[in-house]
C-alpha cells in the first residue's frame, strides 16, 4: 500500500486539465504498465474543439490477447478518465495548501482528482498486475480516456473506433463502491439570442463597472449542491436595477464548465456619471453583508470620448429573466417523480451566460431519467422554449442540442452484476445496487449493447469537483481488492 500511497500522491499531483493536453497523466501511467510488463498502446483523439490542445490521447493497456475482432465481443474493459477540471478558485481549498498538492489527510488522500477518475484507474493497475503472468481465457483492458471534460470526447471516440470490442464494461465513477446500475443521462442545450448592438456616446452611460461573481464548485448533476456563480451575478445585477440604477450591459462572460457548477461569472456595465458613486455605496453596503462577503469584486473605469456598443434593451430584459425561465421549468420537472435516484426527479443546471457584439449565448444542461430514453425529456424541454419564443416575437431566439452524454438502465440480475456481487462479499463488503444522478462515460456503451456497470471509490454528493475533494483509503484499498476478484470472476 505504501507502493500505491506513493503513486497515489504524485498522480494527483500531476495537471490534466484537458486545454493543455494529457500527455504527462499518460506518461505517468505508461511507465507504470512498462514497469509491470504490461503491454500497452496510445490512440491519438483527434478533435475540433476551439482553444483546446490537440496533444490528447487515450491509453489502453490490454492482459491476454490483444487482438480485437470487431465482430464479436469478447473481454472485460476497464475504464476511467485521466483529466480534471480546472479549479477557477484555488483560495477555497482548505485542507491542503493548493489543489494539485495532494497529500494524506485524516486518512483520507485530498487533491484534484481524488475521487473523479485518476485514482480509480491506479487501482485498477494495481488489480490487474497481480495476473500479468497468468494465461487469461478472455483478456482484460485497461483503458484511461481523455476529454472527460470536453463532452466524453476520449470515450466517444473510443467507443466509435472499436479500439476495444468487450463483453463486459465497468466505468470508474465516485459511487462509495456500490454497484450502479442506472444513472441519468445529461442533455446540454444551448439557446441563443441575435440582435444588432445598439451604439451610445460616452455622455451617457461614460462609467464602466466590471463585476465577477464567486461561487462555489460542485458536480451539478445534485440539487441544492455549491453556489451557482451566473445565477449569483444575475441576482446582484436584478437587485440593483430593483434599487433604481440605470445601466446598459456591454457583455458577460463564463469560463467553460461541463459537469460543474459554474463558480465564476463575469460581466460588465456602464452607469451614468450621476448615478456612478450612489452605486459604489450601494456595493460597499451590499458587501458587508455577512453572506455576501468575498462573493463579488468590481472594478471600476471610464468610457472618455468614445462609443460602445451595449445590448439592447430588449435583450438585456430576456437576459434577467432567463434565471426565472429555468426555475419555472425545474419546478414543473420536480413534479414527476424518479424513483431510486437522488435527487428523484430531473434537475436543469445554468451553464453559461455569455455575449458577443451581435449575440447572447445561454448554456445549460438537463439531468433526466426515463424508460424512453433522453428524447423524451429533450422535447420537453425543447416545448417550453419554444412557448416562450412565441411571447418574445420581437427576438430571434434559437435553441438547439450540441450534445447527449446518455443514461444506462442496466438489468442488476444480469451475470456482471451476480459476479461484481460475489466479488464484493468475497472482500468482506454487502453488495449495494444503486442508481446515480450523476452522469459518466458508462451511456456510451450502454447504448451500443454493451454490458455495463458503474463502479469506484469516492463519493460525488458534495465532494466532486467540490474544493477539497477527497477519498478514503479504506475505499481505495478496498476497490483493489473488489477489482481483482472481479478479474478473477471473469477472466479466470
């Protein structure tokens, strides 16, 4: 264990933020299969996303015969993603001194990735090395995928290339080592709003305002989970509009968050000279508030002579009232009940807020469970907005889907599920069938037929991507030991 602690440590250690790559994560693992004499190949993910590093790679590392015969499934596949997000706010992790020091803390390892992916794919290594010399009668795949923060891109692919063509699939996932067998599918949406930027001189609206709102992270997929930091700045902007400042939006801004909550939101504003310094004590008085302190900072600057373009009115009004859209929309969704799931019913998450000289951008995704599939819940949705298009007639409103990340509604009597149960007990655990709301890599396979489950050390509720995210070593010694009794099950 001390062997594992070692790598553990300097695994989570190591960046894999997916905009610059994961070259050294794979290079990390790539000496620990050569070590173990596991035979091991990389497959370059090729991809179009915008401001992202090219240098990403999937790693398959394969025990047995690893020649793949697409026409018939065979082998056991185990799969987790290698990246991390990248934390906006490193000042909110306590418990170690930043988020890429990852240290052992009441017997718990703390860091970026502790409970995400990373360290789920080191167990796995270190079950599978156990029957490097042993003659397996199916072979085993060990497989770490980029992109898990670019949509599931390394997974996509992986599945689409039939790099690997198993008979059984087990994705790392914080599930406190149950076995998973259903978990929601995520439906991302995108709505936006066209117009023609309206030009003012500076001897109007001649002071600018740059506000950035602070939350706080967390897996977006729980309700009622961290600080949501755009729906944080709306309120603020609402609040001061409510209290008689007259502003025009120039442009918001959001990093680029999939599976969190987004914890960092910023806009920017222009106040008339007369209002400029009411407003700056409106500020200092709303910041002292005991639960707004530290959530907000402004910067201030002036226009001088020149024009801006600010959007309009119009807009600027839809904008505001988009946060009330989602919530009336979340409301209706919380009357229909999933059962097994927490929360039990679909929940919308609000992505991104962001603005160009000609357009508003709104992005936000919807956690959904049905026997139908995820077209089902994507048409309602798809409904309401199109309702509300028709009480804006004036706006050129355009919503469409950029992608699913799908569910899995696996059957817990099916044989994987008899033999990860056996291996449980086999380790001194009760077996746990479960359902989770967080979605993983898992509905890609899933949808192709493949036998799936969803298995790993770690909680998500209020610990993924959650400052100072951890896991316990019991649960990390303890997956080693289930995945080796799985190998056993399976591939012996």
């Amino acid at each position: 264990m001390n062997r594992f602690l070692r790598d553990a440590i300097e695994l989570l250690r190591i960046r894999s933020y997916p905009e610059y790559g994961n070259e050294e994560v794979v290079s990390f693992f790539e000496k620990l299969f050569q070590e173990r004499g596991i035979f091991f190949e990389t497959q370059k993910v090729f991809h179009s996303e915008e401001n992202i590093s090219k240098r990403q790679f999937n790693l398959k590392g394969c025990i047995g015969d690893s020649l793949v015969d697409r026409s018939t499934r065979k082998g056991l596949l185990f799969l987790s993603h290698l990246d991390t997000y990248e934390p906006v706010l490193p000042k909110q992790w306590t418990e170690i001194e930043a988020p890429l020091k990852g240290e052992i803390k009441n017997n718990h390892l703390v860091g970026l990735g502790a409970s995400s992916g990373k360290l789920d794919f080191l167990c796995k290594l270190y079950a599978a090395q156990k029957f490097r010399e042993q003659k397996l009668k199916i072979p085993l795949y060990l497989v770490g995928v980029c992109g898990r923060e670019l949509r599931d891109l390394g997974a996509q692919y992986l599945v689409e290339s039939l790099a690997v063509n198993p008979q059984w699939v087990v994705v790392g996932a914080p599930t406190q080592l149950e076995l998973v067998h259903r978990q929601k599918s995520m439906i991302r949406f995108e709505m936006k709003v066209d117009f023609h930027s309206v030009v003012k001189d500076s001897r109007g609206y001649n002071r600018q305002v740059r506000v950035t709102s602070f939350g706080k992270s967390g897996a977006h997929s729980f309700s009622n989970q961290g600080e949501n930091a755009i729906e944080q700045l709306f309120s603020f902007l609402e609040k001061a509009e409510n209290s008689g400042f007259e502003f025009q939006l120039k442009e918001m801004k959001t990093p680029y968050y999939d599976r969190q909550i987004p914890d960092r939101a910023d806009a920017e504003l222009y106040l008339t000279s007369h209002q400029f310094e009411d407003f700056k004590r409106f500020f200092r008085e709303f910041d002292s508030l005991p639960e707004m302190k530290g959530k907000f900072e402004l910067e201030f600057g002036g226009l001088g002579d020149l024009g801006i373009q600010f959007i309009p009115e119009q807009v600027k009004e839809f904008t505001f009232e988009f946060r009330k859209y989602l919530s009336n929309l979340q409301k209706q969704l919380e009357r229909e009940k999933i059962s097994g799931f927490d929360p039990d019913f679909s929940t919308l998450s609000f992505q991104s807020a962001d603005t160009d000289a000609y357009q508003v951008k709104f992005g936000f995704h919807l956690h959904s469970f049905s026997k139908d599939g995820p077209q089902v819940d994507k048409k309602k949705v798809i409904d309401f907005f199109e309702s509300l298009k028709k009480s804006h007639p004036n706006l050129n409103i355009q919503i469409n889907v950029p992608s699913i990340s799908p569910q899995i509604d696996e059957n817990p009597e099916d044989d994987l599920y008899q033999i990860a149960s056996e291996s449980l007990e086999a380790i001194g655990l009760v077996p746990t069938v479960s359902s989770l709301s967080y979605t993983t890599e898992a509905g890609f396979f899933a949808e192709k037929g493949f036998s799936t489950l969803v298995f790993g050390p770690g909680e998500a509720k209020g610990n993924l991507y959650a400052p100072d995210e951890k896991v316990t070593l019991h649960e990390l010694q303890k997956a080693v030991h289930f995945y080796q009794e799985l190998i056993e099950g399976i591939c012996l």
